[in-house]
C-alpha cells in the first residue's frame, strides 16, 4: 500500500449488492498504521 | 466584558453559508481536540461513500454511492453516481451521521444499492458503471462507523465534581458538579447554587477546570462551600480526566512577582494588554493582574500557567503588528514599554519563560468554523478566521461587530469544525442579522 501521515493506502476488494446482483471492485482504503 | 445576545437558530445551512459566501472550512484535522480530529487525514474529496438515497419512491431506506464535491468541516457536499457534472441534485451532508457508510457496508448488512429516480434509466448496466467509476477509487477506512461512535464517548459523566473558576471572582475557584455533557462540552453547576441555574460552560479539556484538590495544591484561592460532605451518587472527577500542563523547572531564573508582561485580558478577549505577574504558585501557575484595571483586593487576578498561549513577552505585540491596550488611564501615548518599564520601577518577564512553540495548525484565514463565545461560554456561533498571529487566531463571529472579535489559541478546546453542533447535538448560533443584534 501506499504511505499517507502515517496511515497506509491499502487495496480492497469491495462488495457491491444492487438490484440486477452482487459484484466486487478494487478500491482504495486506508487503514490505521499507529 | 461584552456579551452577545442568543440568537434565534431558525434553520441555519452550513452548507448553502459556505456556497455562497464562496469559502472554506476549517478541516477537522485542525481541531486535534473534537471527534475524529486525529483520523480525518484520510476524508478527502472524491472519496466515494454509501450514503441514504433520498431520491426514490421506495418505502424503505434505500442507499446509493455518493461522491464527496467539497469538504467543510464535518460537512460534505455530495454527489450521487450517475450524475456526472450535473450539479443540480449535489447536497451537503454530514459525514459522520450513522447513515453514511464505507463503500461494501451495504452489501455486507444485505441492502441492495439503488440509484437515485432521475437517473434510474440514464444507464442500461449499472453494474458496467459503477465498475468503471469504482476500480482504483477511494473510500472511507472499514472502520469509520466504529471509530466515529468511540470519538463520540467522554468520559465526564453527570455528579461529578470538579475544582472551577469562580465566574463571578476570577481569582479563585470553586467546587461544581457536571450536570450535562454534550460533544465533550460540560455543563458545570455551581456547589450550593439553590436552583441550579448558577452554571458555567466549558470544554473537558479547558485550563479552567481541575481535578478536586488542585487549589490546595498550588497555592491558589478557593471559595469553601458549606456543604460538607458529597450528594449520594457525587463522585470526584479523578484527575487522569484533566488536560496535563508541562512540567517546568521555577528553581532557577523563574517569574517573579512585579515582572511585566502582555496577556489577554479574561474579561475582554479582543484585547492583548500590559499586565503584571501578581503572585507565583506551585507547579507553574502565575496569578495574572492587568495594569490599570485591577480591582484593590486582587479579586480580578486570574490565573494563567507559564506555557499558556494566552500570555506573552512586552515587545510581542509591537513586533507582530497588534494592537497593545495601554493601562487604564496611562496618557503618554503611544504606549512604550521601555518608558513604562522605567516609569513603573519594573522589569520585563524574561522572553525564555514563555512558550514559542508554534504548531502546525492548518489554520488559514478565512477559514470558517464554530467557535465558543468565551464571555457568554454557553453559546458556540458561527465565525471565521481573520487573523493568523504564529499560534494566535483572531476569530471573527459572523454578523457581528468587530469589536465582539476575540483571540484565541490553535489548539482552544472551544474552536470546532462547521458541523461539529450537528453532530453533536448543540445549539448553534447562526450569523447574526442587525434585527437581532439590535
């Protein structure tokens, strides 16, 4: 992932849910790195 | 001192304020103090949310991806997916109410994503879409929810007691017991007030509260009350709930009593004025008087610690352009320190003795938020930063005369983002108009 003030960009696999299904993308999250 | 009069709240709009008088908030990253203001470096624009859809027909709660515009404060403005550049449908929300959410919080609680009605049929595969729109964007930390909820727990409960400054009698304190808390502002009843109705507002981490027994422990004054022992269910604040003071060392070359400097006058913020170290406590608290305005019995001392932002070295004004209010009733004017000095028999507080640190606050001017009227400390209004002295704001209440402006440090407990009343469930004192302030 990519360093942010000391947190960390990491890469996720999100799942969507809409009405025609369910999918997944690749988002940005940050997560606590302290 | 000068007070405002409470303004009616009507419906106050952060969001439509800030559009269009074209300006900014103050990020909740400069507010190290309020709810999320050490996690927020992560909220930024073009952050994409799950937010409630309030465009549908539907009978429940639906969501919808929404993307963040612009950001004030806690405020938002938000564009659901599917709009493009079409701004007509963008508004503001708070980010940290429950209903907005993670991009995936959906689909993990069993809620479909449904699109707003007016673009319902602007895309034949919405899944195509959102793929393309998603892949590689950013969005809240999974545990924002979580961490929103814990920011949001104080731990000053009701009964408890505390040691505060006697509002009517600056230089000592007296006993109060915490009556309310709302977003880690208390509401501190005064120990033998008859009807409760003798209070004082304040922040949990503001210097002017202290754990039971402080008084005594630095050699301050303190009014005895006559109650003799705790209410059932009163219990003393302990005193890891207090903001800690840095430790000084006033064995060698500390304050002295008669020594000169400048403060902000408690009784009037918009002013920096000549004053004058009246007594050395333990600890390092200083009994502050300011010259020409003293009340014969010290009574109006009040008590700033040594690292205080709130007090600085003769010559600080004139070397940061701001104005230095003289002594009452000195006439030669313009006021000169090095004349006062040899006038008055004294000498200046050492420049070593203050503090000079200043953080990197983030503050701009211009910049929007809420901020506690400190002479009427119940009321937080809305104002803006005018003036930016290295850790010193000059805040500016919207609506209102200048001379109602008051100084006030970076990192005052009493400052919050736009939105944080909303969140927290405050009253916010809009701009006022001339009608109210007449």
């Amino acid at each position: 992932g990519a360093e942010a003030g000391g947190r960390k960009w990491e890469q996720k696999q999100v799942q969507i849910k809409t009405l025609e299904g369910e999918f997944s993308v690749t988002m940005w999250a940050s997560d606590d790195n302290k | 001192a000068k007070s405002k009069a409470v303004v009616p709240a009507e419906s106050f709009d952060w969001g439509r304020y800030i559009f269009s008088n074209n300006t900014v908030g103050a990020p909740v990253s400069c507010f190290k103090h309020a709810p999320m203001g050490t996690c927020w470096a992560d909220i930024e624009e073009g952050v994409r949310i799950e937010v409630l859809n309030s465009d549908t027909n539907l009978s429940t709660k639906v969501y919808w991806i929404a993307e963040i515009i612009k950001l004030a404060g806690f405020k938002a403005l938000l564009r659901y997916e599917g709009f493009d550049n079409d701004t007509s449908k963008d508004f503001w929300c708070n980010i940290c109410i429950p209903e907005v959410h993670p991009v995936g919080w959906c689909a993990s609680s069993g809620k479909p994503l449904v699109p707003p009605k007016s673009i319902q049929h602007k895309y034949s595969n919405w899944k195509a879409f959102l793929v393309k729109r998603l892949t590689g964007a950013k969005t809240l930390p999974p545990d924002f929810n979580t961490k929103v909820h814990e920011n949001m727990q104080f731990p000053f409960k009701k009964l408890m007691r505390v040691e505060v400054v006697d509002k009517n009698y600056l230089c000592r304190t007296r006993v109060a017991l915490v009556e309310q808390v709302i977003g880690g502002r208390l509401r501190l009843v005064y120990e033998e007030s008859q009807d409760g109705s003798d209070d004082f507002w304040c922040h949990m981490f503001s210097p002017l509260i202290h754990n039971i027994g402080w008084s005594r422990s630095i050699g301050h004054r303190f009014k005895r009350s006559d109650i003799a022992k705790k209410m059932e269910g009163q219990v003393d604040a302990p005193a890891q709930f207090f903001q800690k003071v840095k430790d000084v060392d006033q064995s060698v070359d500390w304050f002295r009593d008669g020594m000169k400097l400048e403060a902000i006058d408690p009784l009037n913020l918009s002013a920096i004025c000549v004053a004058t170290v009246r007594k050395v406590l333990a600890d390092g608290y200083l009994m502050i008087g300011i010259d020409g305005s003293e009340a014969v019995d010290g009574s109006d001392w009040f008590c700033y610690h040594s690292t205080s932002p709130s007090v600085f070295p003769a010559g600080f004004c004139e070397i940061n352009n701001i104005e230095l209010t003289p002594p009452r009733g000195y006439t030669k004017l313009p006021f000169k320190w090095f004349d006062y000095l040899r006038e008055s028999g004294s000498i200046a507080a050492p420049v070593k003795l203050f503090n000079k640190e200043v953080p990197n606050h983030g503050f701009r001017q211009g910049m929007k938020l809420e901020a506690v009227d400190l002479m009427e400390p119940r009321l937080v209004c809305v104002a803006t930063v005018t003036r930016i002295v290295h850790r010193l704001l000059r805040i500016h209440f919207d609506g209102w005369e200048d001379e109602y402006d008051q100084w006030v440090d970076c990192e005052s407990p009493d400052l919050y983002p736009v939105g944080w009343c909303q969140l927290t469930g405050y009253q916010l004192q809009p701009p006022a108009s001339q009608s109210n302030r007449d």
